[in-house]
C-alpha cells in the first residue's frame, strides 16, 4: 500500500507544513519576539511521530483556531495546552454530545473565520497587487489555484512557482553591508549594530534579490529601535531595480517600529521605478517624500547628502522627544 498512500500523505505533509508556516506572519508572536519557523516544523514532526504510536491522524497547525484563539484574547502559550484539554475532554467525556452539533454550525464557524483571515490579509494582497507585474501574475495564478483545483495540487504548485521566482529574482547575492564615513570617504563593514544608536545615523546598503524568503531574513538584520532613545537608519538601495510586495511589506512594517519608538527610516537609492512603487503602495505618504532620496549616478555625493539628511532628521526627532514624553504622560 506504500506506493498508493506516497503521494497523498506527502501532499497532507506540505499542507499541514504550510498551515503552520502561514500561522507564523498572520498572528505574531504577542511580546514581539522572533517567531522560528523550524521550531514549528520539529513540533509538528515530533507530534506526528508521537501520534503515530497510539493510530493518531496527522496533524499540524491549524489557522481557524489560532484566529479563535486569538479572537478570544490569548496571549501565551499556555493557552495551546488548555486548547489540547478541552478538545481531549470534549471527545473522552462527551464525545455523544458533541456528535449532536449541526454540521451546518461547524460549517458557519469556518466561513466566519475564512472571511476574517481573507480579510486580514487583503493589505498585503493589495500590496503585491500594486508592486509589479511579477508579484501581480503570482497573486493571480495562486488564487486560481486555490480555487479551481485540491488544495494539497494547489500548495505543491506555490512551491514549483516559488521556486522559480527564486530562480529569476537570485541572479545576485543578497547582502547587507553598513557604512562608515572616514576621512571624506566611505568605507564598507559587516559590523551592523543590533540597537539603532542615538549619537549618528547608521548607513546601511542593501543589494541582492527581491526573492520574499530572503527579505525577512534581512528585515532582521536591521537595528531595532530603543524607546526614548531616537535613531536614524539610512537604508541605500541603489542595487535594487524595483521593489517587490515583500520588499515593500518589510520596509513599512519596519518603518512602523521605528515610528512607535520615536526613530526615523531614511530610503536613499531608489530609482523611478522603484519609486512608482513606494508611490502606488502609500509608502512614500508613510516614510515622508523627504525621506525617499532618488538615485544619483554620483554615488559618494549621495550618500553624503543621505548622511546629512539623517542627521537633520534626528534632531528634528531629538528636539520632538520631550514633547513625545511628556503627551504620554
């Protein structure tokens, strides 16, 4: 029977992998720690293994009760276990009762909670819809995956279509390099700092695929802020011909951060392309349109006239920080 059952149970593996993947960027982790996605996978894995002691069915992550979960306001991980009680109590003690729900009910319950996480999503549909031809073609030819074939076809052709948009956006390799002014001249280093500092502004060059796998993993790599201490990060992105949605995705979610603790992202670099696509998706709005630096063939001139302009930016940031602390009080 191992030849029949192959394909269906790797197709039921990529489907519980991706539903626990999916969880990861839909609900963040509450006190803004790194989620791992490796972590979930090895959980999902060792309880399979577990289960397959005792004729368990596969599981994985489930998004409609994360979104119930989360709904209903928890916050730990604790609230995963007391999930895994209630469910072993429900099926040990009062699995009869339970048989008697209308499948209509169940039914309503998972088409609240598909219209809540469609929902939820749409800005960063609407971002990749608005980024490119690239990522317009990918949204389309997914979505019409997803509803015109099985689900588990479906995600084994996400992964084929991820895997060549890897192969065409990776012609280069992603780096992020810092930086540093030395005797009116400009030196490169790998010495990126984890806290965005107060004194100077950290200039930092980006060069490399738009490939979204990779974008996280740099969106990480950049400084985070430090409340009541305002920072500057000048992000230069001159090796980039245009943004991606997942470029543009990290860009605002990382601006945000910056905002909420009273520090400033600089974009130098961008090019018209690029900045058609800051301009569709709103982010020039939210950076500020004198904090997108466009592109100068004359490179040493523009990272000086970046410099100069994080420094103009911390001192406006500097000189609104006891009006900040003092509203919040």
């Amino acid at each position: 029977m191992i030849p029949t059952l192959l394909v269906g149970s790797f197709s039921i593996a990529i489907v519980a992998l991706a539903q626990g993947a999916g969880i990861r960027p839909a609900f963040p982790n509450p006190d803004g720690s790194r989620a791992s996605a490796s972590r979930d996978f090895l959980g999902q894995g060792l309880g399979n293994i577990a289960g397959a002691f005792f004729q368990s069915a596969p599981s994985g992550g489930s998004l409609s009760r994360t979104a119930v979960s989360a709904d209903g306001g928890a916050s730990r991980r604790v609230a995963g276990y007391l999930a895994a009680a209630t469910v072993l109590l429900l099926v040990v003690l009062f699995g009869a009762v339970v048989g008697q729900i209308p499948e209509a009910v169940i039914g309503g319950l998972l088409f609240v909670i598909g219209v809540e996480l469609v929902l939820g999503r749409m800005p960063d549909a609407r971002i990749a819809w608005r980024a490119g031809r690239r990522s317009m073609v990918l949204l389309v030819i997914t979505l019409v995956l997803t509803l015109t074939i099985p689900l588990q076809w479906a995600i084994i052709c996400g992964a084929f279509l991820s895997l060549a948009a890897f192969v065409v956006a990776s012609g280069t390799e992603g780096g992020l390099l810092r930086l540093v002014s030395q005797d009116d001249d400009w030196v490169e280093s790998t010495d990126i700092p984890e806290k965005l500092p107060a004194d100077e502004p950290v200039m930092l060059r980006y060069s490399g695929p738009n490939f979204f796998a990779d974008v996280p993993i740099v969106i990480d790599q950049l400084p985070q802020p430090v409340s009541g201490s305002p920072g500057v990060l000048v992000l230069e992105l001159s090796g980039l011909d245009d943004f991606s949605s997942t470029v543009l995705k990290g860009i605002g979610h990382y601006q945000a951060k910056l905002a909420a603790h009273g520090s400033g992202l600089i974009l130098a670099g961008v090019n018209e392309r690029a900045r058609a696509s800051l301009d569709r998706t709103g982010l020039v709005t939210q950076l500020g349109p004198d904090n997108v630096l466009a592109a100068d063939p004359h490179l040493f001139a523009a990272l000086r006239t970046a410099h100069e302009r994080g420094l103009s930016l911390q001192a406006r940031l500097r000189s609104a920080q006891p009006e900040r602390s003092s509203s919040d009080g």
